[in-house]
C-alpha cells in the first residue's frame, strides 16, 4: 500500500529568513549631490547562525542582550558570506560601523536598516568597501551578526557619499 502525498499549507513551510541591501553612491565632485545616485545596485544578503540564534531567543524572551540591531557596518573583506559569519563578531575588514539613521519593522515582516557614509566625513576615502553587515554593538568587533553582503567593491572620494539600505523579510522572500 502506497502512502498518499502529503500537501502542505503555508503554514507548514519552514521560517524564510531573505534580506536585500541597496548600495547608492553618490559622488559629490560636482559640488552637491544629485537627486539620483551615480551608482545603484542590490545584492542579497545572508543572515549568518548567529543571527538566526538571535531572532530565536528574541522570539522566546531568552535574549539577555536587550540591545536591538541598530548599528551598520562597512568593510574591505573579500570572503564570500558563510552561515559561520559573526563566530568572530565584526566584518572580516572592518572598518568603519555607526548607528543606523532608521531602523524599523513596521511594515509586513520587513526590518528596514538605513546609513549613509560619507568618504573624509568618516575617514574611510580611498579605501576599497566591498562588505557590510548589521549589528546589535556600537563598537567593532563587537556584537551579534544580523546580516551580512559583500560586493565587488567601491572606492569613496573626499566627497562621495555611500548610503545602504538593507531589508529582511522574515517569514518570506518577497520584499
């Protein structure tokens, strides 16, 4: 006797963790910024086995850090993401974190992270940025890992700006 197929309902499906990061550029050589960035661009992200963790103890009430995922940072890592990410807490080539200008959860299951970088404002000019990732500390090399890109990489003049957004949906991969 053969066994019927199961069927499965959505709510039967396994938890989708998916996020996006939009990298803008903006140059500023012309003496202001334009409306529309120079370069634009998304790449997917990955929620590393930390971050995961996270969001479990978050949602049993288990979480002993209290602090929220509010701070972005920039790096110059070239290693490809890796669920394993953030065992060492911190961007491979870590170089520059801060708060977050907005951080929200408000609409759908989307968490929205946005800053914006600006080349001698944030002493990172002249530096190939190729990673960056969301965290729950202020100082680098500190915190849990939320999320994690990496990217072919740009170069910030005296007077660009470098704005990322990142957006995870949690529960489905529709953003």
């Amino acid at each position: 006797m053969t066994k019927p197929p199961e069927t499965f309902t959505v709510q039967d499906l396994p938890l989708v963790l998916f996020g996006q990061a939009k990298i803008e550029l903006f140059r500023g050589h012309r003496g202001y910024y334009p409306e529309l960035p120079d370069e634009v661009f998304t790449v997917k992200n990955l929620v590393p086995n930390v971050g995961r963790t996270y969001i479990a103890k978050r949602m049993a009430g288990g979480d002993a850090v209290a602090s929220v995922m509010a701070y972005m940072a920039l790096g110059s890592g070239t290693t490809a993401p890796a669920l394993t990410d953030g065992s060492t807490p911190g961007l491979y080539g870590e170089i520059k974190r801060k708060a977050t200008a907005v951080y929200s959860a408000i609409t759908n299951n989307v968490v929205t992270m946005v800053a914006t970088f600006g080349g001698a404002a944030e002493t990172i000019q002249s530096i190939a940025i190729t990673e960056a990732g969301g965290f729950n500390h202020a100082s680098s090399g500190q915190g849990t890992a939320a999320f994690r890109v990496t990217w072919a990489g740009n170069t910030l003049a005296d007077s660009d700006l470098l704005k990322i957004t990142h957006e995870s949906n949690i529960g489905s991969s529709t953003i």
